[in-house]
C-alpha cells in the first residue's frame, strides 16, 4: 500500500519539477529582456539620498539616547552592563566612528 502512494507521488513529481525548471528559464529569459530598457537612476538617487540623511542627525540622536537611558539603567542596576556593550558595537555597525564624532561635535 505504502509503495503505490510512493510511485503516485513520483509519477506526479517529475513533471511538476520539469514545468518549474521550464518555467523558470522562460522567465528569467523575459526579465533579462525587460531589465535592459530600465532605468534606475532615479531609485538609486533616491536610495543613496535616504541612506545619507539617516545616517546623519536620526541615527546618531537615536545611539546617543540609548547610550545615556542604558547607562543609567546600568548603574542602578536595572539593566546588564552587556546592553550598554551591545549599543556601542550597534553604533559601530551602524556607521563609521568619524561621522559619529562630526555629528557629537555639531551638536556642540
């Protein structure tokens, strides 16, 4: 009983798997003709100008605040001192130490 159902489900797979291989060729075909006359200047623009404010004043007021709310949790002991840890190596990911001292000091 349990091999019938086993060859049903084979018999059912292969043309399955070759309708998605045949498929998925036909339509990465189309896409590679379609992205040709595309022109993204105008998202890459866009993207790179939103990538620049938000590194800017947002994410550094953001980092700042955690670090000041978090220090002070730590020292009374109502947070492990591994958060405050935690949000310097978020801030270091999140964007170059020479821009976190640009925008610490144009807040001076």
């Amino acid at each position: 009983m349990t091999f019938a159902c086993d060859a049903r489900r084979r018999s059912f797979a292969l043309p399955i798997a070759l309708g998605l291989l045949l498929a998925s060729g036909l339509a990465s075909s189309a896409l590679a003709q379609a992205n040709q006359g595309i022109d993204f200047t105008k998202a890459n623009t866009l993207g790179n100008n939103w990538t620049t404010w938000i590194m800017g004043n947002p994410v550094t007021w953001f980092f700042t605040t955690a670090f000041v709310i978090v220090g002070i949790m730590a020292a009374l002991n109502r947070a492990p001192w591994a958060w405050l840890l935690y949000i310097i190596i978020g801030a270091i990911i999140a964007m170059p130490v020479s821009t976190v001292v640009s925008n610490l000091n144009s807040f001076l």
